[in-house]
C-alpha cells in the first residue's frame, strides 16, 4: 500500500483499535496490522504523540512473561476526536469512490 495512504489513515486505525478496548502496544501492532501493515517503529512514536494529545491515557498491568506492560486507553477527548475522524473519513473516501468510478459531478455535490 502506498505510504501516504497509510499515514493518513493510520491515525484513524490506531484509535479505533483502541477504542474497541484496552490494549498493549504490541498487540495494538498486531492488530492494526490486520488493516494496515506497519512496523513497531512507525506505532510507538505515534501512541506517544496521541498520549501527549490527551487521546489516550495509560496504565501499567503486571505480565507473567516479563515486566509490567503499559495499556492504553481512549479518553473521551480521544473518542470524540475519532468520531469526527471516522466521519471526515467516510465522507471522504465515498466521494473518492465516487470520483474514481467516474460519477458525474451532479452525483458527487448530492453526497456533501
């Protein structure tokens, strides 16, 4: 997938993965994986811009397989700015869609 789509939509992902329920950063790589292949590299540095932003928040969970791990959850902030994400998103990408399987100009100013 072209690396631009993915930075613009990543965002999105993450929250929306997190959102469904607490989780570890590897397991939130795994996950958003599944949609969008992504290193480590590209998560960790974008789980603490989103903390630092006030999205999520995190806590520490004791591990049986070595220390602690750090959990992030979604704030209501986070919740509120991912809806509108989800929103734009959707709106977007149904005029692309549009555009891209040649809808006329009259059909894609009924979809705003």
């Amino acid at each position: 997938m072209n690396a631009q789509f993915k930075k613009g939509v990543l965002d999105l992902v993450v929250m929306v993965v997190v959102s469904q329920h607490d989780i570890y950063g590897y397991e939130l790589v795994k996950r958003v994986c599944e949609v969008v292949e992504v290193n480590e590299g590209t998560i960790y540095p974008l789980l603490k811009r989103m903390t630092n932003e006030k999205y999520f928040e995190t806590y520490l969970v004791e591990s049986t397989e070595g220390p602690p791990r750090k959990y992030y959850r979604i704030t209501a902030l986070g919740l509120t700015t991912m809806n509108q994400l989800k929103t734009e998103w959707l709106a977007f990408s149904k005029q692309l869609n549009l555009f891209l399987e040649g809808g006329t100009h009259d059909e894609q100013e009924g979809i705003s």
